[in-house]
C-alpha cells in the first residue's frame, strides 16, 4: 500500500434538487492537479414524489481498491483482536473494497431516509493528496501527529482571544481609542 494522505468525509445537500453538475468538473481539476482522488462518491437524488436515483464513482482501480481494501481492514482487524486480527481484517477489507465502493446498501438506505423530498446529497471520500509528501517528511523526522482536525471558518475565532473577549468583556483588546494616543490627521 503505498503512502495514503488525510482522508475526509464531505456530504453536501442541495435542496430543490440544484445540484447541476457545478461540482464534478472542480472536482476533475482538483483530481487532475493531484490534490485530491475520489476514494468514493455517492450521489442520492430524491424527485417530489419520493423516487429515489442513485450514482457512484470512485477513482480506484481494482488493485487500489483491493489494496486500501486490505490495509483499512488489517486496522480494523488490528482494532478489534489485536495481532491476531490482523490477516482477517486484511482479507475482510480486500474483498469489502473489490467492487471499488466503500459506500453500501446501507449508506444509501441512511441518506435516502434522511432526505427531504426534492433534493439531492452528494457524499464523496476524498483522499488529500498534496498532503502525503508532508506526512512523509514528519515521519522522516520522527514527529508524531498529535490531532488533526477540520475547523469551520466560524468556529476560527470562538478559539482564541476574540472568543475571550467577547465573553470577558474586561479581558482582551480594547475596542474604543486609546485616550493617551493623538490623532492628529
């Protein structure tokens, strides 16, 4: 199994059905630029009256996916047993992944129940690319990853001194001038 980057679950919903397409030519730049590969993608559409389309995609081959397959099931194996769960997870996993989907009849059973009528949910596996040769290079230097998390754009600034000021007024910067600066302009 060669090196695999963060991989990240992204599932989007557009109600009214407006999903056009907008998404799969970024995503074919993104791919084609190897930032990111498709390790899975399920697209459930639901019409007005409840009828339900389904489409898959991934970028794996059958030997990438019999391979993460295998290396995805091995931890998992490791995670359950052990050592001795190892082969098994390894076996488990390689046939799981043959048909190059990780996303089951289950999966869309979850997301076709969760949607409203009229809208369609995209839900893609992505493997980061860009960031293996990073991985690599901490592990090169011993480092150990500590966390690795995704942060909202609105969860940012609740993190640190402005969050602290807003809840400590009595904490933090100042928001009216200072009154021993000058001004003169």
């Amino acid at each position: 199994m060669e090196n695999l980057g963060p991989i990240q679950m992204l599932t989007v919903a557009f109600p009214g059905n407006r999903f056009r397409g907008d998404i799969l030519p970024e995503l074919d730049r993104l791919k084609s630029d190897r930032v990111v590969r498709v390790i899975d993608m399920l697209i459930v559409r639901k019409d007005a009256e409840g009828n339900v389309m389904v489409g898959t995609a991934s970028d794996l081959d059958f030997e990438e996916a019999t391979a993460l397959g295998s290396y995805l099931g091995a931890l998992a194996g490791f995670a359950a047993a052990g050592p001795a769960g190892l082969e098994r997870g390894a076996i488990a996993g390689a046939a799981e992944l043959a048909d190059g989907h990780i996303f089951d009849d289950d999966d869309i059973f979850r997301v076709t129940q969760a949607l409203d009528r009229n809208t369609t949910a995209i839900m893609i596996l992505l493997e980061h690319v860009w960031a293996r040769q990073l991985l690599d290079a901490v592990a090169r230097a011993n480092g150990i990853e500590l966390m690795n998390e995704w942060i909202q754009h609105d969860a940012i600034l609740s993190m640190g001194p402005v969050s602290r000021a807003i809840r400590e007024p009595d904490v933090g910067p100042k928001l009216e001038s200072d009154p021993e600066s000058t001004d003169d302009a």
